[in-house]
C-alpha cells in the first residue's frame, strides 16, 4: 500500500454549539492522507481529482454549516419539512435558539463538538467518494497557527446566492491593527477579548429585543431562518456583516476612540483571506 498525502486541502469555515461557550464560529484546515493500491496510471489518486471530489464532499456537507451534538444533555431538536429547529440550553450566557433549512445544520452523533468529532463524521462521507483502490482516507484537522491575537465570530449573510447566507456559520479570525503605521497589539488583543464568541449581526435583520436577548431573522434564497441568543454575546453593524464591512466598521469605531490617528485594520474571514479598512482620523 501506499500513501499519498494534501496538505490544507480546503478549509471547513462552520459553527458550532459548545455547552459553555454557546454559539462558536470556527475555521479548520484539512489535511488529507489517502493509502491505496497503485492504479493503472501509476497512483493512488490523481491530485485533480483529490480536489475535486473530495473538496467537493466536504463543502457538499459540513462546510457552512452549524454543527450540532446530537447527545448534549441540553439540545432540543426538530425537524419537518425540511426546516431544523432547535433548542440549546446550559451555556453560561443563556440558551440559543436556531431556525433553519435541514441543509444549513449538520448533526454529528457526539456530546461535544471537537475537530476529532468532526473527523470521525466526515470519514464516511469521503471514503464514499473515493475508488475502490483506496483502501483508507485519514482526516487531519488543524487550527490556523497564529501568533497574535484572533477571535472566534459567527454570522450570516441573506444577500448571498451560496452558503454564505446561512444564518449561523463562523470562522476563527485574526486581526491587525496599525495606528499610523504602527501595529498595536494591544489593540488587537482588546478587540479579540470584545470579540471572543460573538455574534455579528446586521441590525435590519433584527426582529426583537425581550429580556435581555435579540431575535434575528430573514429569508434568503435556501428559506426561513432565525436565531435568537444573549444581548451580550452579540454586536451589531448598520450594513451587512461581510469581512468588508466588518473591517471599515472596526476602523471607524477605532478611529472615533483616536482622534486624529490614521487607523489601519486588516481583518480576516477564517484563513489566508480578508479585508483592509483605514481610517483617517
């Protein structure tokens, strides 16, 4: 037998539910290594089709989406005609409520969400997609290594024709931020703390304020959803909460802070990709 391996094949930009932590956006790399006979062209796999198929398995199934623990003790889940919604009680700021199209949740048969949980779901679902001479397919999954600071967001676009427009998916993010010409890290650091687990939300999207939550809700091209969680683990922005506005609504709210200073911010949407915003003062 013999292995052949891919490194970073794609990145899986999801949420998930964590019984402390609540509603948490996270990006995973994927690495892939296949072990198989050699085939008639001398290979396990062509590279192509590595790509291809099983890039295509992966967004085809979790990518995008939230991921529920089908065996939390505090999950209430139901689904009907096409439509998933769900109940998650114990997190320490208050319970989350989820609305979606069946497309936009993947449950995994676990108590807690984790990147070994995760593999262990897709394994199946790329074995299957893969010829006969590949006898095994391991999943690796890896956080991004960062130096700085970074935090972990989820949010939702209704605009957006793809999965973007899936009410609650997420991504682990690094930022930077440069006062004129200087990278402040302890400005990055104060925004990745006001940060941590949020919940970006678009204010027109904004349904309700009751006892100290907010509801939000749309319909976009895959159907209804909504999600209503704790006012605390929430902010919100005039426009859509794509990486673009998300980066000048940053700048401007530091430019206010200092009067004066040029502000740069770079702010990332998961791994290796972004937005630049500057404000003069």
């Amino acid at each position: 037998m013999t292995r052949l391996f891919v490194e970073q094949l794609t990145v899986i930009d999801c949420a998930y539910l964590h019984a402390r932590r609540g509603l948490v956006g996270e990006s995973w790399i994927v690495d892939i290594e296949l072990e198989g006979a050699l085939d008639e062209q001398s290979m396990v796999l062509d590279f192509g089709e590595v790509k291809k198929s099983l890039k295509r398995a992966i967004d085809h199934s979790v990518d995008h989406t939230l991921l529920v623990p089908l065996q939390s003790p505090g999950l209430e889940l139901h689904r009907g005609d096409g439509q998933s919604h769900l109940w998650f009680r114990g997190p320490q700021a208050g319970p989350i409520e989820h609305v979606a199209p069946d497309a936009a949740v993947s449950l995994l048969d676990t108590d807690e969400i984790d990147a070994a949980a995760l593999a262990s779901h897709l394994a199946p679902l790329l074995s299957a997609a893969v010829p006969a001479n590949v006898a095994a397919v391991r999943i690796g999954l890896r956080a991004e290594a960062i130096s700085g600071a970074f935090y972990h967001y989820t949010h939702g676009l209704k605009k957006h024709a793809g999965q973007c427009q899936r009410i609650a998916h997420g991504h682990r993010s690094r930022i930077e931020i440069r006062i004129d010409g200087q990278r402040d890290r302890r400005l990055e650091s104060t925004w990745a703390e006001r940060w941590r687990d949020i919940y970006l939300g678009t204010r027109s999207d904004l349904v309700g304020t009751t006892n100290g939550r907010l509801r939000f809700e749309y319909r976009a091209q895959e159907g209804r959803f909504a999600l209503e969680l704790p006012e605390p683990r929430c902010d919100l922005l005039d426009g859509d909460t794509t990486v673009e506005r998300i980066a000048e609504h940053l700048a401007a709210q530091i430019g206010g802070e200092l009067p004066g200073a040029a502000v740069e911010v770079r702010a990332y949407e998961g791994v290796m990709k972004g937005a630049l915003a500057r404000s003069a003062g």
